[in-house]
C-alpha cells in the first residue's frame, strides 16, 4: 500500500492549492481527482460564466453607445459567443494539464502523484481509489476532503438539461432562447439574468421568493440592481411562490402564486434553476473515517478547516463555509499550513472581497448595514454617488455608489464596505486590507490616489467621516450621505 504525507480528495480550486501548498512543505503528496482537474472554478462556474459575462458586457457596451446615434443593434451569434467561451476554458485547462504533468515529471524529491479516479474512505487514513485502471488502495498521514458541490434541485421538477436547466447545462445550449425563467433571485441567477438580457437576444424572467432580489444586501444595492434589470426588460416576479414548472409541448410551463391569492401561468423556451449548491459528500463513506456531519456539509470541529478527526480536514464547499474559489483556495492552502507548519493564526471571514457580476457590478468586504443592525453594532455609515466621481463621469457610467460602514467611536475602524458600479471590483481590496489589519481610515484620507479613478471616490468617503469633504453632504443631499445607525435609529452626521 501507498503512503502519502497528504492525500487530497478532490482537484477544485480548494484541493489542487492543498496539494500545491503540500509540495512546498516537501512533503509526499496525492491528489485524486474523478473527472477534470479545476472543478466548478473552471467548468461550469467562476471562469466560464465570468467570461460569458464579460464577452455580453461588451456587447452591451456597444449598444449603448450605438443608442444614442442609431437604430442598429450589434449583435453576436450564439456559435461566437461559444467558442470564445471554449477558448478561455482550454487556455485555463490546458495551464493545469501542463502543470501536472510537469509536476509528476519533475518534483522526485515529493513524489507527488496525481490519480484519477473516485476516492472513498476505507478507515480514517485509508483511502480506496476506483479508476480505469481499476482499484487500488492508499494511505494518508493526513487527508483533505476537498469534494466540491453541484447545483441544488427541486425534487418535484425534473432537470433534464435540454429545457430545464442548472448551472452544469445553460452553457451547454444550442443558441440564444427566445425566452427563459431563472428560479432563484441570488447572486448566480441575477448574473446570468443579466448575462443573457445584455445579449439582447432573450426575454428573461427571475423568480423571486421575497419582496426584492439579492435580499442578503441592503435595501440600496437591491433597488439599483432590479431598477437597471428592468431598465434591460427583466421581469421580476416579485413575492412569487413557484407552484409547478413542468414540459408541455417542447416548452417550460410554470405557475406562480402570489401573496395577494392571485395565480399565473407563463410558458418560456429555457428554464434555469439558480437555488444554491449542496456540497458532492454522499459516496465518500465518512462514516467509516468517523467524520462528523452538519446540516450544511461536514462539521468543521473547530470552524477552521480541521475536522472532529485530528489528521482529516475538510476544505471549499464542504466546509459549509463560504462558497467561493478564492476562500476556497485559502482554506486548501491554510490546512496544509496547519498540517505541517504549525501555524497557530486562524482564517479570517471578516474581511472576503466578493464581486457580483450584474450590471452595474456589485463588490463587496466585510458586513453590511443589515447585519450589523441585526448585531447591535452602533455604525456610521458614509456614502458617495458615482455622479460625482471624475472618472465615472469622464466614462459616462454615472450609476453607482460607495458605502463605507465604521465603528461608531473616534477610531472608525472600518466593517465593511459596498461598491456598485464600473470598476468596483477594483475598488474594494484596500478597504479589505484595512478591515484585515484593524486600523481605522485615517490612512485612506491621506493617500495620494491616481486622478481620475474610481477609487477617489472612496478617499472621500473616508473624508466626509473626517469632516474635510470637498463636497459637503448638507449641500448634495441627493449625492452624499452620512450618517449614524445607534439602536436602529438612523441620525445624519452633520445634526451631531
């Protein structure tokens, strides 16, 4: 039987940066992988759907200005779109292929190994591997479960990825539907809304359960959001309750009830379900490696990465964490780090920078007015429309804002931030920095920001809090807000 160091089970994002961070430890190491290194971060996910973003982005883009001067659309076809897609997948697939090899090739000293194949657990160190060369059995010191997710489905609708869809089949269309219904009002069913109305080529309707979408953020991210989805010819079913979706006629036939007892019935070409994901744990046997479960994944022992099991830990979507492919790939690396570095310092959640690819899009860092409302946290909150940003003018994208929320005391340590609008996903790393090392905004106030961007926009934030603005928010009421939240009570500064 093979020993390993570590043995890593799963090749996404948050297992091939485990096995990675073994390498550098020296250690022997073995990464199993059932279908295609890079998972979800690669196919299906982060990288496809980004660039799908992207290349409709651009097409919008192209109308707008076109708008303002003629009646012509720009227009791409379906097989374009695809195969730019195709090649960002391959030029991302072919770097991890390469580098696996070579890595095989090269590293003697670490022996690292890289199997294919379906991995389960015979014992808390054992690990069965079933592959094309059939069935072998291994042995890991330590062991990272590192697994993934899959898209969640209702078990009254029958998914058959040709009319009903998840996330695993919407790339995989033939071409643009004339119609589509997207269940589910988060952040993955409000990109692909976006992304498929910017191609112009598809009446796309959104499904939502509560009274407005992105209910997770505060109220203002959520309206500028929906007003520009609908601006785009969205239809949002708002405080909607989907009774039945169903195939009648080569169509996707849905009923939704309302709160106020009323009933309708609405056929489209495409369905996509966009209702979360549930983490891919069910054939691995943990029971006979004694790990404990949570309703969400596996029970993360000490809610940093190590498991009940001292040697196994789990990493990524299992964890039942946050599911994205950057805190993925820190919990990968910062077990192994545990494992054999010894590292006593925890993973920090406060300070994640996210971006929603929506139009305008949406970055954000540490917590919002909604939860520190819900936490009691006296806050101060600071807010600057992006109409009055240079850069932001000079780009003609006026739409957008920049919130910062502060401890309410003279230190002002910052909570968190919300960023909406062009270039915001470039905005929003400093302030994460910041949260990251505890400190308050002095510092941001006195840096010398490049002129005209987006950023400047923050410094004077930071300098409406201060009170040395340029522009004063008792003057631009409608562009500049500032304000303290104590109890739920919201209190404009300037009255303080």
């Amino acid at each position: 039987m093979e020993k390993y160091d570590l043995v890593v089970l799963g090749g996404g994002p948050a297992g091939y940066a485990a096995a990675m961070r073994g390498i550098d430890y020296g250690k022997r190491v073995c990464l199993i992988e059932k279908e295609r290194i890079g998972g979800s971060g690669l196919y299906n996910g982060a990288l496809s759907s980004k660039t799908l973003w992207e290349i409709s982005k651009r097409v919008n883009d192209v109308n707008e200005t076109l708008g303002t001067k003629t009646d012509r659309r720009f227009k791409l076809s379906w097989e374009q779109v695809k195969k730019t897609l195709d090649d960002a997948i391959f030029e991302r697939k072919f770097q991890y292929s390469c580098h696996v090899k070579l890595l095989q090739h090269e590293t003697v000293s670490t022996h690292f190994v890289y199997e294919r194949g379906y991995g389960k657990f015979l014992s808390d160190h054992e690990i069965e591997i079933s592959g094309e060369h059939g069935i072998k059995k291994i042995w890991g010191d330590n062991i990272v479960i590192a697994t993934g997710s899959r898209p969640r489905t209702i078990p009254s609708i029958q998914v058959d990825e040709k009319h009903i869809l998840t996330s695993d089949g919407i790339e995989g269309i033939e071409d643009y539907p004339e119609s589509m219904v997207i269940v589910g009002a988060g952040v993955i069913g409000c990109e692909y809304a976006t992304i498929f109305a910017n191609f112009e080529r598809t009446k796309v309707y959104i499904i939502d359960r509560k009274d407005r979408i992105l209910p997770f953020e505060d109220e203002d991210v959520s309206r500028i959001i929906s007003r520009e989805m609908e601006e785009k010819g969205i239809t949002i079913h708002h405080n909607a309750q989907l009774e039945r979706m169903e195939v009648v006629d080569g169509e996707v036939e849905y009923e939704l009830s309302f709160t106020d007892g009323s009933r309708e019935v609405i056929r489209v070409e495409k369905a996509l379900l966009s209702i979360g994901r549930v983490p891919n744990i069910e054939n691995l046997d943990l029971d006979k490696a004694g790990v404990a479960m949570s309703k969400r994944g596996i029970h993360i022992g000490d809610d940093d990465t190590r498991t009940n099991v001292p040697h196994i830990y789990a990493v990524g979507d299992v964890s039942g964490r946050i599911a994205l492919v950057n805190m993925g790939e820190i919990e990968g690396r910062h077990a192994v780090e545990k494992m054999f570095g010894n590292i006593q310092q925890r993973i920090s959640y406060d300070n994640v920078c996210t971006i929603m690819f929506l139009d305008p899009e949406v970055a954000a860092v540490g917590m919002n007015e909604m939860e520190c409302i819900k936490k009691n946290i006296p806050i101060k909150v600071v807010k600057i429309d992006y109409s009055v940003i240079a850069r932001a003018i000079a780009m003609r994208k006026p739409e957008g804002f920049f919130k910062i929320i502060v401890t309410n005391d003279k230190e002002m340590k910052i909570l968190g931030m919300r960023a909406v609008g062009e270039h915001a996903s470039s905005a929003i790393q400093a302030v994460g920095l910041l949260i990251k090392m505890n400190v308050g905004i002095e510092v941001l106030s006195e840096l010398v920001h490049p002129h005209p961007s987006i950023v400047e926009g923050i410094q004077e934030c930071v300098r409406m809090l201060l009170k040395k603005a340029v522009f004063k928010a008792s003057v631009f009421k409608d562009k500049l807000a500032c304000y303290s939240l104590v109890d739920g009570v919201k209190t404009p500064l300037e009255r303080l």
